[in-house]
C-alpha cells in the first residue's frame, strides 16, 4: 500500500526579517523547504505561510527544513515564535518583543519559570503546555 502524498498550500516567500507578529498571527505556521534559494532575493532563511493548517503532523516536520509556529507566554500577553522538532517539542524559540524578534532568554531572567503554549495542535493535541529550560533554546513538553 502506498503512502498518501499531502497537498500543501503556502503563501508568499519572505524573508525572516521580513515576518512580523501580525504575519504569525494571521498564519500560525509557518515553512521552510529551501526552495527560496533559486529565487532572487531570497536564501536558506527565507520562510513561506503554510495555508490552512491548525495542527502540525510528525509528516510535516519530517517533510520541511523547518517548522514554525505561533506560541504564547502562558499568563501573559506575549506572543511568539518556535520551531517543532521531530519529538514534538519546541526549539530556537523567539518573543515578539519591542516591535522585533528577540531569543526568549534576552526578553526574561533565568529565574523565571516559562511555560509556553502552542496556537496550533501539535500532533493532534491541543492545548499543549511547554516548559523553557535555560541554555538550550528548547522547551519541553509538559505531560499531562
């Protein structure tokens, strides 16, 4: 029996510079898949909305470079950005903060305890908690 092949549907290439929160907000997810590296203007860095997508498979993750979406400081107002790896859990996680992209440990201290929350589900889960561990740039799953 052969595997299904998944239609995905992308927005426009940007640049990472380029992406604000407005942009995460309005598409929660976000790709890479190299292919702006034959486009003028664009390189490895550059990233393309995946369309209509509210919930990120082990497929997806498997099938692109990178794999970014919309996360929020759990009891706060801020929003930001991170990459799902292969396990489910977040890494290079980034804050919106003062109009720009800012790595999390720059924006709170080291005593502070982070839990994140996806906006999208995460391998057909939703509400998904994570917690940010100093030093790694990744945050860790939160069982339930």
């Amino acid at each position: 029996m052969s595997k299904k092949s998944v239609e995905y549907v992308f927005g426009d290439l940007v640049t990472l510079d380029d992406i604000t929160i407005e942009d995460m907000m309005s598409n929660k997810v976000w790709v890479n898949d190299l292919s702006g590296e034959s486009e003028d203007g664009f390189d490895e860095t550059s990233i393309r909305p995946l369309l209509n997508v509210d919930n990120i498979t082990k497929e997806m993750v498997e099938s692109f470079l990178e794999v970014s979406i919309l996360i929020k400081i759990k009891g706060t107002e801020i929003y930001g950005s991170a990459n799902i790896d292969i396990e489910g859990n977040l890494e290079v996680v980034l804050v919106w903060h003062n109009e720009s992209w800012e790595n999390i440990e720059k924006v709170y201290s080291e005593s502070e305890r982070i839990i994140i929350t996806t906006l999208v589900s995460v391998f057909n889960e939703s509400d998904n908690e994570y917690e940010y561990y100093w030093g790694t740039e990744k945050a860790k799953k939160i069982r339930k």
